[in-house]
C-alpha cells in the first residue's frame, strides 16, 4: 500500500500535476500522459486491462479542470475534454511516476 502524498499542486502554465510523496519525492506528471492514462472503463478494457485511449488521442493542451479527492486513497480529475471518469490511486500513481515521459 502507497501512502498518500504529502502535497499536490497543478501547475496549469506548465500543464504539469505535482506530487510530493511522504519520503520527501517529487513526481512531475504532464497532464497529457495522465490523461492518456485514465484508468476507466472508457479508457481501459475492464476484462482484459488494454490500453484504448492512446496518448496520440489527447489533445497536446488537455488542461486538468479539477480534481476531487476519493477517500484516502485516490484522486479524480476532471480534464478540459470533459471526462472526469477515471479514479487515479496513490498506488498507481506511485506505480506511473517510472513511465514519465
């Protein structure tokens, strides 16, 4: 289990959501990749986990329009393409800050 991150900040000049993890790291994600990331079921097959949004997909200035805390243990935005369905947990998270482009 990922523990929840200290500090999130959305840098919307830069296009980039900060995360600041407990052990002091810092992860930059651009919002195009975490868009093109979304885990929902319009996003991803649910049976077979494949990728159907593709990065190639988003729009290069895709702004995140907001973001509601789930719990403890994820977050959900709102993109300016008008989805808002996918639920990003801090163990994915953690899990996509290796993929950064």
């Amino acid at each position: 289990m990922v523990d929840p991150p200290s500090n999130i900040r959305a840098h919307q000049a830069e296009q980039l959501l900060e995360i600041v993890w407990p052990d002091g790291a810092v992860n930059r994600f651009p919002y195009r990749f975490l868009r093109s990331e979304c885990p929902c079921a319009s996003c991803r097959d649910e049976w077979t986990g494949e990728r159907i949004i593709r990065i190639e997909h988003v729009r290069e200035d895709v702004k995140l329009a907001g973001m509601e805390m789930v719990g403890n243990y994820a977050v959900q935005p709102s993109w300016s393409d008008g989805h808002s369905s996918g639920i990003y947990t801090w163990e994915m998270l953690h899990n996509l800050a290796t993929e950064i482009p």
